[in-house]
C-alpha cells in the first residue's frame, strides 16, 4: 500500500501540458490510520473524496499495529474506491491511467514510453456482449485492431505522437535457452504418454512444476486472467510499469 501519499495526482500548472483536457484522476491514500480515495478533474476541482478511518481497530492497542492496518487496507479500498466512483457519478474506466502515467513520464524528463495492448483485449463495456454481438460489433469498427482505437484516444488525451508497431510472431524469436529445451521436452513426453494412454482433447500444462493433463473443455474459449494480486504484477509495479488500472 502506498503510506501518506496521493497517487494520480499531476494535474499540470500553468504553462504546463501534463494533463490533456478533460483528465480525471483517481488519488488514493493509505496511512497506516486511514485509507481515503478521491476523484479530481483537470482543473483540480474534487469531485468525491471519501475517507475510512482505522482508529477503532488500533484503539484497543494503545498504537498502530502495522499488520492490522495493512490488512484493514486490503479489506477497505475496493469500496472506498467504489463509493468515491458513485459520488463522482463516475466509472472506472473514466480515469485515465493510462494518459496520466504518459504524462507523468514525460514530466521525468522521459522521451518516449512503451505500452503494450494484448491482441484480444476489449473494453469493460465489450466483455458484457455475447460472443454474437461482439462479433457484429468489432465488424462495423474502423479499426483493425484495438491497438489502433487506444492509440487513437491516447493521443488525444495526452497531445503527444504515437505510433503503432505490431510485432507479429517476430517476438516469438531468439534462441532457447536451458530452461525453455527442458520445458519443451518434458511437455513432448507428457504429450506422447498421453496419446499412448488413449487420452485425447486435452491440453498438456504445468501446474507447481509438474505436468497436468488438462481438458479442452475447460480451457476452449476461455480468457485466462492474471490475478491483479500476483507477485509479479506487484513486482513490476515497483519498477515503475502501469497496468493502467
């Protein structure tokens, strides 16, 4: 958790440009005796700000315990996160993240910053379609990938020139390394036992190191999410990547 700061919160001055129009910016503080959201437009005027106090957990102690307000953290920010959003009359998908962090980069002195879009990503909105609708929709869109729609709308948040490189199966290359031969040996071998069990239409993974047969029927189809609580998201967090969430 972050302790006594505001993140999100470079809204630009006079004379500067860090901050496209129309810019919201999500600010989050967590003390260790409080946890506290806020939205802010633009032209720093809060629009909701809301604050969860952790007074009465530390009470009884006589102090802060640190373990205690982490935890409490953990358990309050969603929706003290939420209610700031519903006072705001905002969504999340409102705050832009993603322009901000463009920003703030170019504020560090940062000449360029790289953002990586998945092929099959799609908009929150997008994921409540069903696959028919969805379908009809990305057939009447002018974009041939969603590269090109974030692209487009970062641009025109951040005034800054972006340019579209789609790497294709060209950063599939490079030569293996010791573990990557392993790997694939292993999953050949558990592949061929399969088939000489007669097991077929399943899929052949790793799971704690060890190889697993895993039913089509249960991957086909299927977005594989990565859990936002992962070691290695916050891992690269700490390194300065944005998520842009």
């Amino acid at each position: 958790m972050i302790d006594d700061q505001i993140i999100c919160m470079d809204m630009g001055g006079a004379g500067t440009n860090t901050a496209g129009a129309g810019t919201l910016c999500l600010g989050i503080e967590s003390s260790c005796d409080e946890t506290s959201a806020a939205i802010v437009d633009s032209n720093r005027n809060i629009l909701s700000h809301i604050i969860y106090s952790q007074i009465p957990q530390h009470q009884k102690y006589g102090g802060v315990v640190p373990e205690l307000a982490a935890r409490a953290h953990i358990l309050a920010i969603d929706d003290v996160i939420g209610t700031a959003l519903e006072r705001a009359g905002k969504t999340i998908d409102d705050i832009d993240v993603i322009a901000e962090a463009i920003n703030r980069r170019k504020a560090a002195g940062k000449k360029f910053t790289i953002i990586a879009v998945a092929e099959g990503a799609i908009s929150k909105q997008d994921a409540k379609l069903s696959k028919k609708d969805l379908k009809k929709k990305k057939e009447k869109e002018k974009y041939p990938s969603v590269a090109y729609e974030l692209a487009e709308k970062v641009q025109k948040k951040t005034d800054q020139e972006v340019r579209i490189t789609v790497p294709g199966h060209t950063q599939r290359g490079g030569s293996p390394c010791p573990y990557d031969r392993v790997l694939s040996t292993r999953l050949g071998a558990a592949a061929a036992e399969a088939i000489l069990d007669g097991e077929f239409g399943c899929m052949i993974g790793v799971k704690k190191n060890e190889m697993v047969r895993v039913p089509l029927s249960e991957v086909a189809g299927k977005l594989k999410y990565v859990d936002p609580k992962a070691s290695i998201i916050k891992e690269a967090e700490l390194t300065g990547i944005s998520f842009g969430v």
